[in-house]
C-alpha cells in the first residue's frame, strides 16, 4: 500500500510539472512515473545502492529546486541505509550547503548525529576504522549550518566531549562559554567549564589566569544555585584550586631563594603574599617556616650608600 502511495505521488509530482510547462528531461510523465516506481521498488527489496542511483538521476533531470532538493535527498537516505558513512555524510552536507530552503532539517540533523557516532564506533567506516575527528566536524556541520531551532544542548556538550577526547581542549573551552552565553543557569555545563580549566592549568599556566577562570566558574554556580546537588564538589574545586594558586607564589618565593637566582626582597614579597592572601592554605604553613629559618628574610637590606658622600 505504502509503495502504491508512493508511486501515486511521483505520477501526481510527474504530472503537475508537465501540465505546467516545466522544462523537464523526461519525455513523458508516464517516464518519469516509471523511474520513481523503479527506485521505490529497489527500496522495497533493501537495494539501496540501486535505490540511490535512480534517484539521482531524477534528481538531475527534474527543473524545479524543490524536487531536485527531495530526490537529492532520497539519494542521502539510501546511501545512509546502506551504511556508506563517508558518502553519506558528504551527500547531507551539500543538501544543507545547496538547498538550504528545501530540506527538513531535522531528519538530515538525527542522520547527521547517527554518521557522528558511526565515526566514533567504527560502524560503517572503512575496514571499521574509528575517527571521532570526522564526528566533530559533523557536529560543527550541525552546529554551523542547521537552524538554531534543530541544534541541541546535547549536540554541543557532545561536540566539547569528543574535541576534549581529541586534545582539543581549547576548543571545548570556547564550546562551553558559548553554551553558557545561551544559557548561563546550566550548573553542570559551568562545573564541567571549571574542571576543563583546571586540567588545563595543569599543563602550564604562567599567569594564572586557568585557575582564577576556574574558581570564577565554580564561585557563580554557588552564588547562583546555594543548593546545588553537586555543591561538595563544587567546593572542593574552589578549595584545591586556591591551594594551586598559593603553591604558585610558594614556587615563585623558593625561585628567589636559589643561590643563582637569590634576590631577598622578592622572595619575601612572594612568602608575604602567600600569607596574606592564602593564610589557611598548606602553603601557608611552608611560607611561614620558610620566613623563620632564613633571617635575612626578616632583615631588609640596607639602603645603597650614596656614591657622592
């Protein structure tokens, strides 16, 4: 019954565009009917390939945008049934690319994300090979060129998954603030951001800016939701990055206490600091010990003689 509809539509479709005038390259509406019938029956029997093939050749020789756009499409579902991952994915992005106005967006976005994780698990790939880069640049195509209407919260979380996995941590990083632009009361996205820049900082972070970022996050999902369920967490983040901070001026103060390096006024500017803006942290407790057991920490220098006396 379903393919009796469908070949009805095609003889309806055939028809208008020959009653009208169109410029098409069939003879007849009875040709035209005839090859939709054929594709439609190599669907039927799960011949896609062939399927795929018919219908773009009715999708090159029809006049009008909008049926070129509905069998170019045909052709994409086809090659997608029959678990051509890569071409797949290159048919779908032309039609979002070329026929931007004609396509239904949101069956082309779930075949995208279904290639996407295809890549990811190695189905469908060459020799099963898996390759989340190709996923994330089908998630950026989703992102990019689908309506905002048909792009996810979880298209986005998922794309900064996959480019943190691929040592694209820095560009996660952009993900998330732009997630939180859209929406900044997503308390998991934020503490998810906060730890993202934690790991980060790990790596090198000369000027501290990572773990100030850091405790910045962490510090709004407190002041906005008290009663976070992940609070304890939360917290422990702010509390082991505060102590990152103080081990760095501690690290900054020990630098200046190195016989080569030696310069007392700045190791004791870095141990003082240490105290006054982290006086309960660990470090803390070494800057005081360090202060104690070197005196010429506690001595200024005295001042330079001048020359001319």
């Amino acid at each position: 019954m379903k393919k009796l509809v469908l070949i009805l539509a095609g003889l309806v479709l055939a028809g208008g565009m020959f009653s009208h005038g169109a410029q098409s390259n069939f003879e007849s509406a009875q040709e035209m009917a005839t090859y939709l019938k054929d594709a439609e029956e190599y669907v039927a029997k799960e011949k896609f390939k062939k399927a795929a093939k018919a219908y773009r050749k009715l999708a090159k020789r029809v006049p009008d945008t909008m049926s070129k756009a509905s069998f170019f499409l045909k052709e994409a579902d086809c090659i997608f049934e029959a678990g051509k991952t890569q071409y797949a994915a290159e048919l779908y992005q032309k039609l979002m690319q070329e026929y931007p106005l004609y396509i239904p967006y949101q069956h082309v976005v779930e075949r995208l994300r279904i290639l996407a994780e295809r890549y990811v698990d190695g189905n469908g790939t060459f020799w099963g090979i898996r390759d989340s880069s190709q996923a994330i640049k089908l998630y950026y195509l989703i992102i990019q060129e689908a309506p905002a209407l048909n792009v996810s919260l979880q298209d986005r979380e998922r794309l900064a998954e996959l480019l943190i996995q691929n040592d694209r941590a820095e560009e996660a990083v952009a993900v998330y603030q732009e997630i939180l632009k859209q929406n900044p009361a997503l308390d998991d996205v934020r503490l998810k951001l906060a730890l993202l820049f934690i790991n980060l900082s790990k790596s090198g972070d000369g000027d501290g800016s990572k773990v100030r970022a850091a405790i910045r996050h962490a510090e709004m999902i407190l002041k906005r939701n008290p009663s976070y369920e992940r609070k304890d967490e939360v917290r422990q983040l702010i509390e082991e990055a505060t102590e990152s901070q103080a081990n760095q001026l501690l690290e900054t103060a020990k630098f200046y206490l190195v016989k080569s390096h030696f310069k007392a006024d700045a190791a004791r500017y870095y141990l003082q600091d240490v105290l006054s803006r982290f006086p309960y942290s660990h470090a803390a407790l070494e800057a005081k010990n360090i202060l104690v057991s070197h005196p010429a920490l506690n001595t200024p220098e005295p001042p330079k003689q001048d020359e001319n006396k």
